[in-house]
C-alpha cells in the first residue's frame, strides 16, 4: 500500500475499533492529512476492500476491517505502550498483604482484569508441581474415594474420585504400593509419564482392578477435575450484554459454554507456549473462537525457572482496543509470575 492507503485504512480500523460502527468516507475526509475528495477515499476503499483487508456489511454503508485486516493492523501498525497508572493501580491493589493464598490472589486478579479491561478475563493457574513424597488411596463407599498426596514441601492435597467398579481395598492398597514405589522425588508430570511406561511395561504383573484404581487416580490430575480448579473465568456477563445481537450473543454463550466444560484446557495453555510475550488470537485463528467471532490477549507466565506454568488473557469483541488491553494482559503476567517466584 502506498501512504494514502496506509492511512485510510489505520483510520478506518481505529475508528471501527472505537466505535463499533462502520467508517464512511466522509468522516474520513474531515481530518484528513491532505486534501482529498470523498470520492478519492471511496476509491481507496474500495481497493482495500478488493485487497481482502475491509468489508461492507451493507450496501450504502461504510467499511469494517475484515479479519485479515485486523490481523495485520494488530502486527504492523498498532502502537503500543504501557499501561496508564490508574490500571497498574487497580491490578496491584489484588495483591494485598497477604500473598500466602495464591489460589484468592488470582481469583482477585482474575475479577479486576476484567473489570478494568471490560472483557472477561482467563487466569490458569499452576499446577503444584513440587516432589510428591506419598500416596493413600481411602474408600469412603462403593462409589466415592479419596487419594491423599503429600509433597516434599509439606503440600497436603486430597482429592474426591469415582473408583472404578468392583475395587476392593487389597486393590487399592496395591495401587498405593505400585505408585509409592516410583514416586520418590518425582513430580505428578513425570509420575505420570512413568506411570504409563510401568503399566505397558508390567501389565501382567499388576491386578486388573489396582491397573483401572491406578488410572482413575491420574485422570485427578488430567482431566477434567484438574481444568475445573485450573480455569478461573471471571466477567462473563461484560460480553453478554443484552444490547448486542442475538446472533452475536448465541456464539459468545456457546463459547463459554466451551470454556466452563474445560474442553480446551489443555490448549489455552498450549497457546502462550509458542514464546515469550503476549500473543493475540482474532476470531477463527484458534478453534476456541471460531464460533463466537471473538479475540483473545493472552500471556504466559513463569516461574523462578522461567518455564511456562500458566497464563492470564482476556477475551472481547474482535474490536478490542488492543493498544490498551496487550500492555495491561503483558503486565498483569508479570506480575503474577513475580509473584509465584516470590513464594518459591
């Protein structure tokens, strides 16, 4: 594109972006940095409309930049810079005095993010990833029992599960053995790692009851037990505003829906791990918001040992203002990293 290309179309988005309404020519002749008629504009417009980088959603209406225009409007034109002091304020004021419970802390950043950014907001958060030191299986009734960790920190977890049909407490005192006798120093990743080459490698050797007792212990850790206290969504109710179009707000409660079933928990995290920094994914580019129409701002951050343990991120229209909202999602992942290598 030449200048006058560039500029009609950094316009034209930054005025959708703050508007949410299409941008006619007109309203760009009126500040224009050189004089051109309307029908000059119109023209331009319609180039970029042919280039696939802005979209008419009626007839006589004006122009919206289309995904592939946002894209690389976010990549080479945005100007980004740090976040104003009154939100650097409200997401510091999360971390009170008391630090100790990182689960509440998060949930208050997780509350503010969203209240200062409009969206809702995501915060995964870590997995204890310390040595586990013993494991007890407990059965509770026919139905439920309980698996008791305790890490080489003193971390104590007990957990709820389902045992599998016709467990017996010799089972379940031989999944305990068969676990205890590999766990010493490991973390519940690499237990779990182990735990699957022992059970290809010693199938034969190990009761068919403790092998499915030993297998619905991990799922504690991998499925969806894990995602519900891993995911905290907070702000929900900022994108389903009843103003907005049916249609929009069916694909935005769908998308939540995804969300709270912790479908894709896994890959929320999958996404910050392509590299340092903040990433942002705009409608379709990831399966998460394909059907919703919606962005997300998404940070990784780290702990002590730099490596990726969580994320925090917020999700909006595709009409973010993301020159606002990257600075506050890139600051609120720094200093939820601080404060997990603080404790460690």
């Amino acid at each position: 594109m030449n200048d006058r290309s560039r500029e009609v179309f950094r316009r034209v988005v930054e005025g959708y972006l703050a508007s949410g309404d299409p941008v006619g020519s007109r309203t760009l002749t009126r500040d224009f940095s050189e004089k051109v008629s309307a029908a000059t504009i119109r023209n331009v417009m319609q180039d970029l409309e042919y280039m696939g980088l802005l979209g008419s959603p009626h007839v006589s209406a004006g122009r919206i930049p289309t995904q592939m225009g946002l894209r690389m409007f976010v990549d080479g034109m945005i100007e980004i810079g740090d976040p104003s002091e009154t939100d650097r304020e409200k997401i510091d004021a999360t971390m009170g005095n008391n630090t100790t419970d990182v689960g509440g802390v998060l949930d208050r950043i997780g509350s503010a993010l969203s209240g200062v950014t409009h969206g809702a907001s995501l915060v995964l958060t870590p997995k204890h990833e310390a040595p586990i030191k013993h494991i007890e299986f407990v059965s509770l009734s026919y139905e439920r029992a309980l698996v008791v960790l305790v890490f080489s920190d003193g971390h104590v977890e007990n957990r709820l599960f389902t045992p599998p049909p016709g467990q017996t407490p010799s089972s379940m005192r031989e999944a305990a053995n068969f676990l205890n006798a590999l766990v010493e120093g490991k973390t519940i990743t690499e237990l779990q790692r182990t735990i699957g080459n022992e059970i290809a490698q010693r199938r034969q050797e190990i009761d068919v009851l403790a092998q499915q007792l030993v297998e619905s212990g991990l799922a504690l850790w991998q499925g969806e037990d894990e995602a519900t206290e891993r995911l905290i969504v907070r702000g929900r109710s900022n994108l389903l505003s009843e103003d907005g179009e049916g249609e929009d707000l069916a694909r935005i409660r769908n998308l939540f829906d995804d969300l709270e079933r912790k479908r894709d928990i896994a890959e929320f995290l999958d996404l910050t791990e392509g590299g340092e920094g903040v990433r942002i994914f705009i409608g379709s580019e990831n399966k998460l918001f394909s059907l919703s129409g919606s962005s997300l701002v998404v940070s990784p951050y780290m702990n002590a040992d730099r490596k990726v343990i969580g994320a925090v991120g917020v999700i909006g229209p595709t009409r973010l203002n993301y020159g606002r909202i990257v600075p506050i999602v890139n600051y609120t992942a720094q200093l939820v990293g601080k404060l997990i290598s603080d404790r460690s």
